[in-house]
C-alpha cells in the first residue's frame, strides 16, 4: 500500500492507465452469526485501507455504544449497516460492499447466516463467483456449514474458500485445521463443490487476511485477499452459443428498428443467421451497435462483432417480428422451446407456494404466467435429503415441475447462469415470492388446453379429493 | 470465432448500468432520472445516452432545486440540456421559498427537510412518475450497502429496510401497483474512485467546481463554504478570505463543505483522492447529525 501510494503521488497517470484494466470478482461471505463475518469484512477492509479516517471514527464511537470487543475497534461495525441491526449486533439483510487491489474491483455480497433468511443467501450467491464459507475453529463444521453449502453448490458457485476463522482460539493448531479441512473436503465432494481452498483464519486479529500470519508457519497457502485476488475465475474455454434476451426496441424513426438487450452467452457478428425464439423466424444481422462505443459527440458508432456481457444494439436485414421477451440466438444452436419445465424452487414468501395457482414468472427480459404442477420433493438443505411434501413455505428448496402459459426458450441453469434462472412473483402482492433454476426442458410442449380447460364432473372432483387427502403418497394433481 | 476476453472492470460496470436503464424504460410507463448536476449525474447522464443511442433517453431529467444551489450549478445544468437536448424538469417547493427558509437561518436539517425532501416528494407527485432513476452508490453510506437496484416505494415513497423484495442474478422485479413507485439505482455497484476513473477514460463533462481555483470562502460550522450569493449573513460574509478550494461533492452551498486543494486536472482530482484519509461525505454536513441520520432520511424519502 506504502508503495501504491508512492506511485500514485509520482506518476498518477500511469496509475490509471493501469487500473483502466482491471478485472472484477463477486464473492459472497457465508457463516453463523457468531463466525465473525462482518468482522472478516471488516477486516479486509481495514488492513487493505480502505476505510478512512472518518469512518474508523464514526466506528470507534459507536464500538463504545455498541461493541462487543471491548477496547478495539468492533470491524463489524464497519460494515453493519441499520441501525436495528447494530442494536442486535446481527446482520439482517444482504449488504453490498467494496473494495479493489491492483489487478481486479470486488464486490462482497454480505449475508446472515441464520436458517430463516436461507433467501437472502441465494439473492447473495445468485450474483457471486467465489464464496467463502466461515467456519469457528472450536466448533468445526455445524449444520449451518452444510446449510451454506448446499446453497453454494446449488446457485453453481464454482469457487468455495473455506475460511477456518477464530483460529486464535485454538492455539493456531494445525491439527485442527487440517481436521476440519479434511472433514469438508467430504462435504464437498458429496455436493460436487468444484474448486476447494482451505485458510487458517483469525478475522478479529487479521492472521492470514490481508498478511500471512507468523502464527501459523506450517500454512504454506496464500492469505485470504492474494488468494481472492489471483484466483482464476474464468470459465474453461468453450464456444458458447450465442444467447440474446432481447429487453428494449429502439424505434425512433421508421428508418430506424434496433433491439436492445444484453448479450448473456456466446458473441454476435454483423451478417450471422439469427433465429428469434419462440416464433422460430430467421434473419441475418445487419449491425451491431455497442452502447459502451457510444460517444456524447457520436451517437451512431457500429461495431463488426460483440461479445458477453456487452450491452448492444443488434439490427436485422428481414422486417421480422421480435420483441421484448424474445430471444436472439444463431441459428446453428437453437435451444429447446417449451412451456413445461422441470425446476429447482426457492420459495422466499412468508405465504406458502400454491400449487396450480399462477404466477408472473419472469425469466431474463420475458414474464410470463405460468403454475408449479407438482412438487417431486423437497432438499432439506442441513441433512440435503428429499422428502415428498405437499406445499412449499418461506425457505423452502424443492424440484418441481412448472408449467408456463406460453413457451420459452430456455437453457438449464448448470449451461448458462441467466437464461436458466427466473424469478417468481406474486399477481396480488407484487412480491417476488421466489427464485428458481432450470434443471431441464421438455422436448415438447404441452396442450394448455386440454389442462386447463377440462371440465370435470362433481364425482371426478369428489373422487380427487378423497385421494389427495387419503393417499397424499400418490402425489395427485389437484382439478 | 472470435476470442472473447473478459471486459474490464468499468466496461462491466458500464454495460450492467445500461442493462438496468433500458430495463426500466421497458417497464415503466412514466420514468424519470434524477438530476443533481454533480459527478455521478453526469455519469448517469452519460450512460442513458448509450444506451439509448441513436435515440435519445426517453425519460426527463429531474432536477429539485432547493434554491440555495452553487450558481455555477445551475448555469451548468441549462448548458448541458442545450448541449444535449434532453427534457429537463426543474422543481422548487414554492411553501419552501414563501417561508423564506435558509440554511443559515433554520439549519441544515429543517433546511434539507423541507426543500429538499418534501420538495422531492411534491415534484414525484406531480410528475406522477412509477420509477425514479438515481445516482445513489453502495459505497457512500452503510444503509445504502443495503438497497436493491430496483428499490420499491409505497404510495407514501417511504422505504422499509426489513421488507425489501430479494433481488436475484440480474433479474429485477419492476411489478407495482397504481401509485407506488420503484427508485432505482444503476451505479450501485460503482465506487467512488470507478465514477472518477470514467470520468476520466469517457472525457465526461462536469462542473468547474470539482476543480480547484482560488474562491471567497468562510469557515461555518466546522467546514469551509463557498461565498455563493449575499444571502450569506453580513457577518460571516465580512471573515471571507480567498483560498485556493475546490468540492468533492455538490449540493446546497451552505451546506458544502469546500478542501483546500491544488487539483485542477482529473488526474489530479484522483491523485488527491486516493491519497485522502476522509471519506466523501465528510463535506456534507446533513449526515452527522446523528447515528443512523441517512437511514432515518431515507426511510422518509430522502434520495
């Protein structure tokens, strides 16, 4: 940091000519409530300094009103951000905080840890490339571990650092840490964790955050902040195939048709096949604009070919129908349209999912009605097994089967993070109710009609009943 | 196939803000962006137009104008709508300026109160917006660390901090009913330092006085302002001295904290920047009123 500053004072714009090329990383910190979370954040962003004056200031005040340390500084209270929470000395809700090194910008999603707000830990990880699982030394890994561990997996974070905090506690025995560093190596594997990283951690008094300790010299991995900060994130090279929600359409003139959206898999050229899903019509490309070119002086800049995650402007040699909910993808690799998919199911509403009821469903730029059929079972996210329930309340994770008014095209959430996710919200409340991933799409449609419309008579709706509550085992669909 | 390589940090930024502009634009059927004049307005101002571009950004630009703005500012603000030809909607609490309030008479609370928030809330009611685009970041204030993107208002555009509507990958829920309305935020994830940086990298305009030259300022309540207007009183006028200053933020000019200061190019603003140990809203005086004064505005209203 001496140094950087030095540079910043003798060369400022050779500074930012290197920092115009910095990469981004998301993380989300997970753990209980007395893991020390916020004071892990906290932390990192005392000893990379970027905390200033002031607000160490403001901290030091209300650690006198508030604290729980003692005489230091509470590193909590950095990062705690309403006043009812600093009251409880608990985190409520998500917060996003900041900070960057010299090679890339973080984005920390901060959650609570508590088992009644497993919502606000799949809104953190939906957006994170790395987490960072919190687990006490004393105590090894707890319910809650598995808990946040299952939510990591199953929002597809590829990356897991397992911060084995309070190690202060335990003398900085690495008998412990390789314990339970063993010990989740397990857990991972059963949950199909990818990439592991194991770091003997004291948060309160910065072993191995920003520094490497010199408590803990039989450690010979990096501390926390190198490892976040040189970790490679980037997705094995493959050619993705090109996916285009189409958001907005920019129609100033009749001279001028564009489609905005932001392409989310694959890159685009002027002159590829196009085919507009889900009417199936084809085009070609006839320009792309990228909105990042754009000048205040020049608004009509085009480029040959974009890329993921521009925002662009895409024009069409044909005058096709498209518009927005549509989606743009070569005509080469056309995904799978249908209106009956088979989904993983958050439900995050204090009123419990209602099966056939219709929701809005809001998948990239699209919304569309649409039902969950049936439920197949329920993850119970400590002990991760499936259990055949009958409703869905706060909470709650289960695979189910949807069923949209219209189709979509549509990939699963493992091949592609945005056009395999949705939302739910409720018609009445306008509440998002919950969040889902696409686990698989069906080949073919199914006929709304002859489900929705069917009337049956008075014995066949009896006769339904009586099984739904006799023989709830059957799983029967309500008519 | 073309080799895609992973967009800077500023280009993710940028390209995530125009995905949530159009996103709204889309969706509401009367949106507006706030318009403060400052440097993240323009950085605001910036982005609409790409990601509108060739058209132009089809919502207004809404400016409160607590009246007791730098003049500067204001001579700025009617440039730039010239310049670039957006609707530009000025809003002043006529109550406000019957009562003749003043900074330096009712302080910087009754002051921010009353022209500032209830002014907001009448020009939102005129102009019966559904979604209000601001400049807030994350990074300025702990309770906003905590706001979604798309954040929901009720009828009384009063927020509820423990009843927030989760907001998941980069899917927002714009759905509302009939006099509610959403702010939303597209610079959330920015920092300070990414704004000043691309400022910097896109040669963005923005005022003069971000940048230091000699000024008439007086000492008030612990920081030094700008001797805008002779509204100031006789007395405090009389101890004005120049001295090289420039801000690091806009707002009221009573209420604008002035640093001493040698930076008169961008990189210099971003040199001394980074080099400071105070945070920006340090300037301002409206947050140290108490623990937890922005959280309590905010929940009232207050951008």
């Amino acid at each position: 940091m001496e140094t950087q500053d030095k540079k910043i004072a003798k060369d400022i714009e050779g500074y930012l000519k290197e920092h115009e090329n910095k990469d981004m990383l998301r993380f989300l910190t997970c753990g209980s409530v007395d893991d020390g979370k916020s004071t892990l954040i906290g932390r990192m962003l005392y000893d990379a300094k970027m905390v200033f004056d002031d607000q160490l200031a403001a901290a030091e005040g209300e650690s006198k009103q508030y604290g729980t340390t003692g005489g230091k500084i509470d590193m909590a209270l950095l990062v705690d951000g309403l006043q009812s929470e600093r009251e409880q000395g608990i985190t409520i809700d998500v917060a996003y905080r900041f900070f960057a090194t010299e090679n890339r910008k973080f984005i920390i999603a901060d959650t609570p840890g508590h088992e009644e707000y497993t919502r606000n830990m799949v809104t953190g990880a939906s957006t994170a490339d790395v987490a960072i699982i919190l687990i006490d030394a004393r105590k090894g890994i707890l319910t809650q571990t598995r808990r946040h561990s299952f939510i990591v997996s199953l929002l597809g974070i590829e990356h897991v650092v397992i911060a084995i905090n309070k190690m202060d506690l335990v003398d900085y025995s690495e008998d412990v840490f390789n314990e339970i560093s063993t010990a989740y190596t397990e857990l991972a594997t059963e949950l199909g964790i990818k990439n592991t990283y194991y770091i003997p951690v004291s948060a309160l008094d910065g072993d191995n955050v920003v520094d490497k300790s010199d408590k803990t010299s039989w450690y010979k991995g990096q501390p926390m902040l190198s490892l976040l900060d040189t970790m490679d994130i980037s997705k094995e090279q493959k050619e993705e195939d090109l996916r285009f929600p189409v958001q907005y359409v920019n129609r100033p003139n009749l001279n001028f048709r564009g489609f905005c959206g932001t392409i989310v898999a694959g890159s685009v050229s002027v002159g590829d096949n196009i085919t507009i899903l889900p009417s199936g019509k084809t085009t070609k490309v006839k320009s792309i604009i990228n909105g990042g070119d754009i000048t205040e002086t020049d608004f009509h800049v085009t480029c040959q070919e974009a890329y993921a995650p521009m925002a662009v402007t895409l024009t069409t040699e044909d005058e096709v129908d498209i518009s927005r909910g549509d989606m743009i993808v070569h005509s080469n690799s056309v995904p799978r349209v249908s209106n009956s998919l088979k989904v993983m199911l958050v439900w995050m509403d204090e009123n419990s999912m209602i099966l056939n009821e219709q929701y809005d469903i809001k998948r990239g730029t699209s919304v569309v009605s649409g039902a969950f059929e049936h439920i197949n079972y329920q993850v119970d996210v400590n002990t991760f097994e499936r259990n055949q329930v009958h409703s869905l309340g706060v909470n709650d994770i289960a695979s189910c089967k949807m069923l949209l008014n219209q189709p979509i095209a549509a990939d699963s959430y493992e091949t592609n993070r945005f056009t395999g996710s949705f939302i739910v919200v409720d018609k009445i409340t306008n509440n998002t109710v919950g969040a889902g991933m696409i686990l698989g799409v069906s080949r073919r449609e199914e006929d709304l009609d002859k489900i929705q419309n069917k009337e049956y008579t008075d014995s066949e709706k009896a006769l339904n009943l009586f099984i739904r509550e006799n023989f709830p085992e059957w799983e029967c669909k309500t008519i | 196939m073309i080799t895609q390589e992973r967009l800077t940090h500023l280009k993710q930024l940028e390209a995530e803000s125009i995905h949530i502009l159009r996103e709204v634009a889309a969706e509401f059927s009367n949106p507006v962006m706030m318009y403060s004049v400052g440097k993240d307005s323009s950085v605001m101002l910036h982005l609409a137009i790409k990601a509108f571009a060739p058209s132009k950004p089809p919502f207004p630009m809404l400016h409160v104008d607590t009246k007791w703005k730098f003049n500067e500012m204001i001579k700025f603000r009617d440039q730039r709508a010239i310049d670039l030809g957006f609707d530009l909607v000025v809003h002043s609490n006529q109550k406000g300026i019957d009562m003749n309030i003043s900074p330096f008479e009712h302080g910087s609370k009754v002051h921010t109160d009353i022209m500032k928030t209830q002014g907001l809330k009448q020009a939102l009611n005129i102009g019966g917006y559904d979604a209000i685009i601001g400049g807030a970041r994350r990074d300025e204030e702990k309770s906003r660390a905590k706001e979604r993107i798309f954040s929901f208002r009720d009828k009384n555009h009063t927020w509820d901090p423990k009843n927030q509507r989760p907001e998941l990958w980069n899917i927002y829920n714009t759905a509302i009913q009939k006099g509610e309305s959403v702010r939303v935020f597209p610079i959330s994830n920015w920092t300070e330092l990414d704004i000043w940086q691309y400022i910097y990298l896109e040669n963005i305009t923005i005022p003069d006085l971000y940048f230091s030259k000699e000024r008439e300022v007086v000492e008030f309540e612990g920081t030094k302002i700008l001797v805008d207007d002779d509204r100031m009183p006789e007395e405090l006028r009389k101890t004005a001295k120049k001295e090289m200053v420039r801000f690091r933020t806009l707002g009221c000019y009573p209420l604008t904290g002035a640093i001493n200061s040698s930076a008169t190019t961008l990189p210099e603003i971003i040199k001394e920047m980074l080099l400071s140990t105070s945070s920006e809203r340090e300037g301002r005086l409206i947050d140290k009123d108490s623990i937890g004064a922005m959280e309590q505005k905010k929940k009232e209203g207050y951008f």
